[in-house]
C-alpha cells in the first residue's frame, strides 16, 4: 500500500490517481455492508420497514444510523490519527469525561447552555491536546500514550462526578442525543456535519496531504518543511473534539452522565471502523467516507444480531470474525495472493 | 553510562517499589505483617501470571489485548466442564490447551497476514469474551471438593501455625522463576529480543521470526490461560464476565517494570515489581479505607506517565553519549 503513495509523482495525474483509489478503497467495506443489508433483506423481517410518525422516520435503518452515529463521530478523529500512525485509544475515556462535564454544569443553575457545550467541548479537546503534546512533543507511542489517558480519564469523570450516575432533565442537552430534525435523528445529521466539515478541511486544503505526509514518512516530511509535531498535535486534539461530541451524544441519549459505562469499548469499535473503511493501522493515508462506511458495518453487524435474538454478549463472536475475515483480505499477503490470481487470468 | 544505562529504569522501579512498601509500612498498623506481605503475592498472582505473557509479547514489539477475556473464558470453560462431571485435572488441561490454542491462532495470523498484532489481539479479545458467555453466560461456583479443599487448603505451604503461602501465589512465583530463566538464558529468549529490537536484521541474521512470533502469541495464549486457572483456584467459580481491562493492567505492570513497548528493552524482573506495585497501590488505597476508588486509575495513569518519561530522557541521553540503548538490548 506505501507504493501506491510513493508511485504518484506526475503532479498533474495525482488527482485523478487519488479518485480511483478513493473508489476503489470505498468498493469493500461498501461490499460487506450490501452482504449485510441482503442478508438481512431476505432472512430479518420488517428490517428495511420505514415509517413516518409525527413528522420523524422510524425503522430500523433509520436506528442503525442513529445508533452508529457516536463511533461514526469517533471514527472520524480515529482515520485522521491513524493516518498519522498512531492510535488513540483515549476516546471512550474522553466520552465519559466530556458527559460527566456536561452533567455537572446542566445542573448549575445560571449556566448558559452555550457555554455548558463550549466548556464540554473544550475539555475534550485539552484531553485530546494532552495526547497530542505527549505524542507530538515527547515523542511517546501513541499507544502508550493514549493509554495513560485510557486509564485515568475514567478516574477523572468519576472525579468529577464524584462517583455517582449524574442525571438531567434539560430539553436542549436531550435533544442532541434523541431530538429530531427534518426527519431524522439529530445525531445522525450531527456526524454528517462533521464528515463534511472533516472531508472539506482535509482534501480541499493541504492539511490532508500533511497527515498522510507524516504517516507514510516522518522523516521525509520534516525535511520538505512540515512540522511532523505540530501536524500530530492538531490530530488529537480533533480526535478529542470528536470524541466530545460523542460524549454529548451518549450522555444525551440516556439523560445522564455514567462514568463507568459511557463510551466503554467504543475505542476498539472506532478503531475497528477506521480499518474496515480501507485505512491502514500502518499509516500514510486515510479514508473518511470509508471509515463512515465501516463504522454503519459494525452497527448493522449489532443491530442484525439485536434483530435475531442473539444475545448481547455473545454477540462480539461473530463481529471479531467478520472483522478478522475483513482484515485478511485486506492484508498484504491476501491481496497479493489475489492479484496474482487475477493477473493470471487476464494474461491468459 | 553505556553498559548501565539500560539498568536506569529498573533501578527507579525498584525504588518505587520500596518507596511504597516503606510508606505502607510506616502509615498503617499490619501493613508491613508477614501476611499482607503473602497475600500480596496471592492476590496478584493472576495478573502476575498475565503480566509474564505481555512481558513476552511487548518484548518482541507487540501486543496482547486478549488478555482479559481469554482469563475470563478458561475459568468459566473449567467451572463448566467440572460442572458437567469432568475431573478437575482434565478439566484444567483442556482450558489450558484452548488458551494456548488460540495464541496460536493469533500468532499465525500476525506471522503469516502481517496483520498487526494490536488489531488481531483486539478481535481476539471479542471473540474470547464472546466464547465465554456462549460456554455459559452467568457465573458458575464450583463445589468440586479438588478446588474447595485441594487447593484452598492442601496445597499450600504453611509458614507457622497462623499464616500459609497461597497456592496461587507459589503458582506466580514458580511461572516468574521459568519466565525468566526463558527470558535470559535461552536462545528462544534472545531471539525475541532480537526480533523486539529489529525484525528486519533479525531476519537477515537467519533468525526463525515467523516461528517465534507465533511462539510468542502462544506462550502468551498459554500463560492468559494459566492466569485464568489461578484465578479460578482464587474465586473457585468460573464468571465470563470478569478481568474487563485486565489487559491494560498487564501492560501497564510491564511499563512500570521499565520495558520499553517498542519491544526488544526490558526485563522479567521489573514486570514483577510493575505487578507488586499495582498490588501494592491498591494495598495503600484499601487500607486508607476513606479513598474512592476512583483515585487508583489515577495514580496508575500517572505512574505510567512518570516512567514513561524517565524512559525517554534515559533513552535521550544515553544517545547523546554516544551509547546506543536500543541496540545493547
């Protein structure tokens, strides 16, 4: 996959090399999930039944989006640190923090609700900032990195909750997770919001191009002038907006803060969006559309299993190996074997 | 400065440790009792057991997330199987031959899909928690007298009239003794290091890399098993819920014990004081008794932080000296 970086250099074919391997990266995940929806098609009753009721559209499509849209917001910070090679594996952890803040200051009388999101917000991003520092700044792997925060952020919303389950009543912070608007859920035009906001930033301007840049060579990007740090800094503390909006989301939907719970595993199933949307762990590129694509795999994945009476917690056995088979055939090894297998037949 | 300078980090964790010992010690009444001092071992001797297979893997550059839910599905795969009439040795045989097998199969998937280990040890983490509650989903107590009487009481050693050393504990002592006679004295060991420290010259130098590194998921599949089997002498029931994080416990012990996650730096000896520390920092909040609970993911997070910067700066300046720490393993 580094050589499709590395094998652009006409400027003027870059463009177009870039649209076929957004179309191309695009054609598996969007494979697995027409698999899915098929599946579900023939076998899982009333799965593609709509209905409007109060000028809002109910069904079980409709639940996967709403559903899905809090790994879908994650998954969108994750691409772009992944694409810098790194992970971030704090995210479920900021969730809880950004709820617990949200939960506190909804219940102090006199604070303006702009300025509970503001703060909520802000305290996410300064948790994403203190990943970025310790990764761009002290040089520490992500993955270390990340887990310091992974640990002790579910120690700091409970800090701030002083350990108990926070609830609220407020119509304007409930109605991020479960309000409506045109239709829809209003989560799910949250994280189409930032899916354009994050494509317009990264492809119609260089920043983009600087990830992948740090991702696939951090050597080679340093000395053509971009400031690896700086570009990693900026990265996480995205993710940390991200992952604050998901907190709002998942606080929202439950109207309460649960330090223990909120965003639990939700790292893992971000991460695992990311990758199932056609971005390399190994970073050098990344892929948001995609990791959109992966992140409604997964909540189709869960909500088929919902659908089909498979319990909760045996439900991850069938998601580890439908995410293992994705993986294999994304591997190098697996892709090799097939282009040889495919070359074969063309040449014959 | 050259030859030492890779010892720096575990010298800091051994005086942390004693720090911590000594401030228990001096702040509360039986801390520093030849019982706390045995249940210390006996309590930890799980994430111990855990501990040595991440020490393992993170060694050879990699990682193990499945550490957790593969400790979970043996103790209720024994507490089943025993429930259904199988005796308490096959019973422990097959738990322990399934978690080696599934190592195996995350090590052949890493070795052979170069598929990064971070996300194929995440599937597996899935898979093994989802196995356990399809084995059986609620917990299980086990009256088998082998578990009740064998092993709570027949099996361990006692020191005097009052106190006696676990058998989970000389479980953990006697794996952390084999580990590290493996780790140091063998040629699989070294060639581990070898591998954490450069796949590539590794392979040039004619070292097996594929093999060990299905070797090593392996050995940590076993020994997540092996833990699994300690902690169902410890609660004598089987539960497919338990040790969620577990993982993280396991490599936090082994980043405190001072190797580094690049792979290829550290030592058996520091994990085992990473897990004695953890003990020990729960030990200090429990008999504080006033502390909530909350503060131990604090502590611990700040304490990774800690070492991982002294980490760097040892790393900084040793390269500054022209010693090159990497590479002298």
């Amino acid at each position: 996959m580094s050589t499709a970086a590395t094998t652009t250099p006409a400027p003027s074919g870059r463009f177009q090399k870039r649209e076929i391997r957004w179309w191309s990266s695009l054609l598996w995940p969007v494979a697995g999930l027409a698999l899915l929806l098929i599946f579900n098609a023939f076998f899982t009753p009333n799965f593609f039944h709509l209905e409007v009721r109060d000028g809002r559209l109910y069904g079980v499509l409709v639940d996967i989006l709403n559903h899905g849209s809090k790994v879908m917001l994650l998954a969108l910070g994750m691409a772009l640190v992944i694409a810098t090679a790194g992970v971030d594996l704090s995210v479920g952890a900021v969730m809880a923090i950004a709820g617990a803040v949200a939960a506190q200051l909804i219940n102090k009388a006199g604070v303006p609700f702009p300025v509970v999101i503001g703060a909520t917000l802000g305290v996410a991003v300064l948790a994403g900032c203190w990943n970025g520092l310790l990764v761009g700044l002290f040089k520490v792997q992500p993955i270390v990195a990340t887990l310091i925060l992974m640990v002790a952020g579910r120690g700091v919303a409970q800090l701030i909750t002083d350990g108990q389950i926070i609830t609220f009543d407020d119509a304007r912070l409930t109605y991020i997770g479960n309000g409506s608007f045109v239709g829809l859920p209003f989560p799910v035009w949250l994280s189409m919001g930032m899916l354009a906001v994050t494509v317009v930033l990264t492809r119609k301007t260089a920043v983009g191009l600087f990830i992948e840049s740090v991702g696939d060579n951090q050597t080679a990007s340093t000395y053509s002038g971009i400031r690896a740090g700086q570009v990693k800094f900026l990265v996480y503390a995205f993710s940390g907006l991200c992952a604050g909006l998901a907190g709002l989301v998942a606080a929202s939907n439950i109207k309460c803060a649960d330090s223990n719970h909120a965003g639990l595993f939700l790292e893992l199933d971000a991460i695992l969006a990311v990758v199932i949307g056609g971005t390399s762990l190994t970073g050098g590129r990344f892929f948001l559309v995609g990791s959109i694509v992966g992140a409604l795999f997964i909540q189709t994945l869960t909500t088929t299993m919902y659908m089909r009476n498979v319990s909760a917690d045996v439900a991850p056995v069938p998601k580890a190996l439908a995410i293992l088979i994705v993986c294999v055939l994304q591997s190098p090894t697996a892709r090799k074997k097939m282009t040889g297998f495919f070359r074969r037949r063309n040449a014959s | 400065m050259r030859t030492y300078s890779k010892y720096i980090p575990l010298f800091a964790t051994g005086l942390v440790l004693l720090s911590l010992y000594l401030v228990g010690c001096i702040s509360f009444k039986g801390f520093g009792s030849l019982r706390a001092f045995v249940d210390l071992f006996g309590d930890n001797s799980f994430l111990g057991i855990a501990a040595v297979g991440a020490t393992f893997v993170i060694l050879s550059g990699g990682i193990d997330l499945s550490v957790g839910s593969v400790v979970a599905f043996t103790s209720i795969l024994i507490a089943s199987l025993v429930g259904h009439g199988f005796s308490p040795l096959t019973a422990i045989g097959i738990a322990l031959l399934a978690g080696t097998v599934f190592g195996t199969f995350m090590g052949f998937l890493i070795s052979v899909f170069e598929m990064p280990p971070f996300l194929v040890t995440l599937a597996g983490m899935f898979l093994a928690r989802g196995l356990g509650f399809m084995v059986n989903p609620q917990s299980l107590a086990i009256t088998h007298p082998f578990f009740l009487e064998r092993v709570a009481n027949g099996l361990s050693i006692p020191l005097n009239d009052r106190i006696s050393i676990p058998f989970t504990a000389t479980c953990y002592v006697v794996t952390f003794i084999i580990a590290l006679i493996v780790a140091h004295y063998t040629r699989f060991g070294r060639t581990i290091y070898a591998v954490g420290g450069d796949e590539h010259s590794a392979a040039l130098m004619g070292l097996p890399v594929g093999r060990t590194k299905i070797l090593i998921y392996t050995l940590s599949g076993f020994c997540s098993a092996l833990a699994g089997v300690v902690f169902t002498f410890y609660t004598q029931s089987g539960d497919p819920a338990v040790c969620v994080g577990l993982e993280l416990q396991a490599i936090a012990a082994v980043v405190i014990g001072g190797t580094l996650l690049s792979g290829g730096v550290g030592f058996m000896a520091g994990t085992a004081m990473g897990v004695l520390i953890l003990g020990l920092i729960q030990n200090i909040l429990n008999f504080k008794g006033n502390v909530s609970s909350w503060w131990t993911p604090i502590i611990v997070g700040f304490l990774i932080l800690v070492f991982i910067l002294l980490q760097n700066a040892v790393v900084l300046v040793s390269k500054r000296f022209g010693g090159k720490l990497g590479a002298a393993g």
